[in-house]
C-alpha cells in the first residue's frame, strides 16, 4: 500500500514539474525572469513535499486504526454470526459490539489456531460452495485489532452485506416442520444415548424435496443426528427405543428407501439441493431420526424437529445418493488394534454411468484421524473430491462443490481413512485401547463417504452450484 503510494506521489511530483515547465516555458516567450522561475519551482516542490508527509503520515495513523466498525464486524458478520447469532448453534452472540468486545482475547486466540470458524477440508486440494475460513489478512486483522486496545470506531452507513442478504432469499416453497410426538427425557445417568425416532410426514403426494434442516431440540445434549426415510409404514412405535435395544434389530432389516437422508452436525444445520434439482420424496413416507445424545449429568428433555421445503419450481433432475461404506473397504478387516494406527483404502464399483455430483460428506468417529476421497477416470485422470487432514468428530460438514463435478462413466472413487486406536489420541474413549470395530455407537468405528449426484447432462460441468 504504502509503496502505491509512493509511485503516486512520484508521477504526482513528475506531472506538478512538467506542468510548471510548460507554464514557464510559456511565460519564457513572454518575459525571461529567472528569479521567478526559480522561486515558482521552489514553491511547488515544497508544496509537494509536503503533500507527501500528509499523505504517508494519514497511511499510517490508518494502519494503526483498525476499529470494530470499520474492520472487524464486516469479518464477524460474514464469517461468524451464521451460527453465533441468538437462538442459533453457538454459546453464545458475535453480532453486536458488547460480545465481542469482552470475547475479544477468546476471538483472537481461535481464529489464530483456526479453530473458528470451524472448517476442516483442505482448499488447495477442492473447492466448495460452503467454504468458510479466514485468510491470513483477516486473522492478522483482528490480531492487530486487540493488540491496538480493541478500537470501536464508528458504524459506516451502509448496510451490511448480512443484512442485504437474508432480504434477497428466494420466496419459500412449501415447507413443513415435524417435531417428536413428544419430549425425550435423558436420565442424566452421564451416559451417551443413540434413541431412534418415527416422524410420519402426513404428505399425501409426491413431491420433490428442496431442503433438509435438522433443528435440534435442546442443544447441549443433541450430538449428531441421521435423518433416514422408510417408504412401507412398517417402522412405528419406536420413539425413544435405544440403539442397544434388541426390538431395533427388527426393524433394522428393513430395506430403508433412503438410509442417508442428512447427517446433522453443529453447522451442517441445511441442505439445500439447487434449482430444480431435488431428492425424490414418495406420498406418505416416514422420516426416521436416529439422534445421538451427549452424556449428562442431570435429567434434560429434548423435542427436536426436522424441517422439509418442497419444491415449487418444476424438478428436471433427481438428486441420487451414493454411499461408500464399510463394505467398500479393500483391506479388510475393519479391524482397529489397540495401540495402533491404522489406515483402510475404500473403493467404489467401476460407475456404470456418467454422473454429476453435488455434495460429499465423509463420516467416522472419535478415532478418525484423517480422510481423504479423489477418483479416477478411465483415461486415467485425477479428480480430488475431499481432503480432511484433521478429522475432527465434532465437526463433520457436507460439502458442497463449487459447481457440479462429473464423473465420466467407468470412474472409481477412491478413500482413505487413518484411524489412531493409541493412548497418545487424546479421544480415545478406551484407556487402555482395546481391540474397535464397526458400530454405530461413538466409541465404535465407520468409515463412510455420502454422496449426492445427478446423473450428468452435457454442460454440468459449467453449471454452477
Ligand atoms: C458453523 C458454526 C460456527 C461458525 C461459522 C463459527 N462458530 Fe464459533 N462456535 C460454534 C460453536 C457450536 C461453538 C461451541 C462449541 C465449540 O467450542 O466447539 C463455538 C465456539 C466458539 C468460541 C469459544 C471457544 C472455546 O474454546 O470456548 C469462540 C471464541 C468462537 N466460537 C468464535 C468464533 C469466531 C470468531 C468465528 C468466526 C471467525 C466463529 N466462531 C464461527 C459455532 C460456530
């Protein structure tokens, strides 16, 4: 900055002496007076000499006045206040000055480790709509605003872009909310519950679904949830019944229309198909909702719901799910050892046709270390998909691409997850480690990769998400 300007005073002092030089040089027809000339190029360099120390000395009282208003809320408002806002994920507010005035140490201390906002997927390695970081300007930003005493500064006129955005969402389709039949009470016995629950959605014609929210109940318990569909009606009368519980493994042979509707996370709170493309939804069909709750305690309730927009606009494409589970892995068994680390490749059948995808999520829990998903087309070429280098259990994110990727037909994709079953895993629930396998339960393992797609149309590849 400071060197631009630099180079503007420069051709500011070249342009004031040709200027000069032309007036004198005009003047010189006249009358020759060499006092004059000398004294009037005197003025003017000095004019400009001290147009430039105002000039620099305006850059850097500006430098050290990074104020809240100014820098810093623009950052929060876009980077932070989706889930830091009243009544949204986050413990607590980053919209207004107060909060973050007195969190103001707390800020600079998780966005400088990148613990805030929470995304974990490698950008250099894919780009996606959802991405949400800070860039080393910004962190150092905010870093330069605590150290400067916090300034407040003034608010700038203008609205906020947050502002300007939520007037320009679209109108909203039909949507309907379902809540539980009733509160689920957790004992507080400090033991983590898996509860599985019937939603039947009274939709009594087909539609095409839109979006998928999860808005959990009671927020410090709700850990994760899955949200399933079951077309036969046969799966009732479950509310509350525990993962454990022998009565589920009756219903758990059940063919599930969709055994992987949504996984909720904190911050994956929506997933929202784009214009006309939505996920097939059959009149009458049931939402099944497996929540995990977080130990407590003491006694809590929880009544979550589960929100659906169904499309207005017509529907051209279906979105597909494509899951890769723990039967797509190569080196069987999925079998953790104590005390080791170890690491298991999954492999997808050869695609049978071309499709496009929308979105990738990989999944596995406390021993997850980090995962990775790319495939490889027949001609041999590489497409990265995901790259999480930090698993982190608490944040699982669906991602979504920038714009839909296409895999031509005869494409294999490919995973790797490294899992840490050692005491030096500061979440390993095991102490010692013992001997983990597939389950559904936290302290098991999984190792999965849900995908969504659409089968490919000429042209996806410019279609942006
Ligand atoms: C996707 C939602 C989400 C976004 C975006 C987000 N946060 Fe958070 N943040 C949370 C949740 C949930 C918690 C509480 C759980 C935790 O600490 O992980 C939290 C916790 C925090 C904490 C407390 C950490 C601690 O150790 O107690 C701070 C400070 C914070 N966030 C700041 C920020 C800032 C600054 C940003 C933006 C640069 C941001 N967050 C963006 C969801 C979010």
């Amino acid at each position: 900055m400071l060197v631009i300007l630099l180079k503007f005073c420069s051709i500011l002092i070249k342009l004031m002496s040709n200027i000069t030089n032309m007036k004198l040089s005009y003047k010189k027809k006249l009358i020759y007076c060499p006092i004059l000339h000398q004294k009037q190029d005197f003025i003017v360099k000095l004019f400009i000499l001290f147009l430039i120390i105002i000039l620099c000395h305006f850059k850097l009282y500006s430098q050290g006045l990074i104020d809240y208003e100014g820098s810093i809320k623009p950052i929060l408002d876009k980077h932070c206040v989706s889930c830091h806002q009243k009544g949204s994920i986050a413990p607590f507010a980053l919209d207004n000055w107060e909060d973050v005035n007195s969190r103001a140490i707390m800020i600079g201390a998780v966005t400088t480790s990148k613990y805030m906002p929470p995304w974990r997927a490698d950008t250099s390695f894919q780009h996606y709509k959802n991405e949400n970081y800070l860039d080393q300007a910004e962190i150092n930003l905010i870093k330069k605003w605590i150290e400067g005493g916090k300034e407040k500064g003034k608010a700038p006129r203008k609205k906020s872009g947050l502002a300007k955005a939520q007037k320009n969402l679209a109108p909203i389709a039909k949507t309907i909310s379902i809540g539980f039949n009733q509160p689920f009470v957790v004992e507080g016995d400090n033991r983590e519950e898996f509860r599985f629950f019937h939603l039947p959605s009274k939709v009594s014609t087909d539609q095409y679904i839109q979006s998928i929210e999860f808005i959990p109940g009671n927020k410090g318990l709700v850990h994760h949830s899955r949200i399933m569909i079951d077309t036969t009606n046969e799966i009732s009368g479950i509310d509350g019944l525990s993962e454990e519980d022998t009565a589920i493994l009756k219903f758990q042979t059940k063919p599930l229309a969709d055994p992987f509707l949504f996984g909720w996370v904190p911050g994956n709170n929506k997933i929202q198909f784009p214009k006309g493309i939505g996920k097939r939804f059959y009149a009458n069909s049931d939402f099944i909702v497996n929540v995990h709750y977080a130990p407590s305690p003491i006694k809590m309730k929880d009544s979550s719901s589960i929100k659906i927009e169904f499309s207005n606009d017509s529907i051209e494409r279906e979105a597909q799910t494509l899951t890769l589970t723990e039967n797509n892995i190569a080196n069987q068994p999925f079998v953790l050892p104590p005390n080791k680390k170890s690491t298991f490749f999954m492999r997808s059948p050869v695609l049978r046709d071309s499709i496009s995808l929308i979105s990738i999520m990989p999944h596995m829990h406390l021993l997850g270390q980090s995962f990775k998903a790319y495939a490889i087309t027949p001609n041999g070429e590489i497409i990265n998909l995901v790259n999480v280098p930090q698993w982190d259990f608490n944040w699982q994110t669906t991602y979504t691409f920038k714009q839909l990727t296409p895999l031509p037909k005869g494409s294999v994709i490919y995973a790797q997850g490294v899992y840490d079953n050692t005491i030096d895993n500061p979440l390993n629930p095991h102490h010692p480690p013992k001997v983990i396998q597939y389950g559904w339960g936290s302290k098991d393992e999984m190792m999965n990769l849900v995908i969504y797609y659409v089968s490919y149309k000429n042209g996806d590849e410019k279609v942006l998400l």
